[in-house]
C-alpha cells in the first residue's frame, strides 16, 4: 500500500458528511495541519504490521484520525462532534468512510487497499492544536491490503 494515497484517499471520503444546516463544511487533510479551520478530519499517526499473510502478500495499518469542533458554544460544538461519532446518520463519518470500501467484487478507497473498517472512537476530549483549543476525539480506522506495492 502506498500510505500517502491511503491517508489521502481517508480524508476524501471525510469530506462527504453532511453537517446541520449553518455549520461550515468539513474540511479534512490526509496528513497532520498546520493550522486547521474547524470542524476539521486529519489522519494522523498510524500503525503498520507487515506481513499479515506469507510472501508480503497482506500488511495491516491502524490509523489514528482525529475530528476537531470549534468551541464557540462548547454544547453545541459537542452535539455536532456528537453527530460526526455516531454509527450512522449524515453527518456520520463512520458511514461516509466506510462506503469508501467499495461494492463487491471491488477494491477500497479507489483500488488503494482491500478493505478497511472504522473500529473505534477514543479521547473524547480538548485538544489543543497550533495554540487553540478544540473538543473532539478520535477514530481509529483499520485498513488491510497488498504488502509488496
């Protein structure tokens, strides 16, 4: 797997939720920003076990992504956070992410990898990021595909 087009490709699909109406769009990067306009995705660090299956035939990598809300009404940030968590519903990134797994027969995020699967949210919390403070949390996306690519 080429990692810089699976990050990528990740933060493609995050792009597709539907937030409610009068909040700005998702914004979303495949690598860790700068800076970030809220609400905002980012993949950020990951987890790699090669060979999973004999001859580099299958590599495994955990990826941390995180969602961070702005924090002008701290209740009403964590609801929209809250939408972006859940299992499914528009504003789901769990659901917009994993129709990146393609239909049957077909390969995920475009022909990068196998399959991937979006497994947990974790660190429900503040964090800061280039100097300001944000709520949000973390959701760890597992991804499976060729080894030797």
């Amino acid at each position: 797997m080429q990692i810089s087009a699976v990050r990528e490709a990740i933060a493609d699909a995050a792009r597709a939720v539907v937030l409610p109406a009068g909040l700005p769009k998702l914004t979303s990067s495949g690598y860790v920003p700068d800076a970030i306009t809220a609400p905002h995705f980012f993949v950020a660090e990951y987890e790699q076990d090669f060979d999973k299956a004999m001859r580099r035939s299958l590599d495994e990598i955990v990826f941390t992504t995180r969602v961070l809300v702005g924090r002008a009404d701290d209740q009403n940030s964590q609801r929209v956070l809250d939408a972006m968590l859940s299992g499914s519903g528009p504003a789901s990134l769990k659901q917009v992410i994993e129709l990146a797994r393609g239909g049957p027969g077909e390969y995920a995020l475009g022909g990068l990898a196998h399959d991937l699967h979006v497994m947990r949210v974790q660190g429900y919390r503040w964090y800061e990021h280039a100097g300001t403070t944000y709520v949000g949390a973390e959701l760890m996306i597992k991804v499976i595909g060729q080894g030797d690519a």
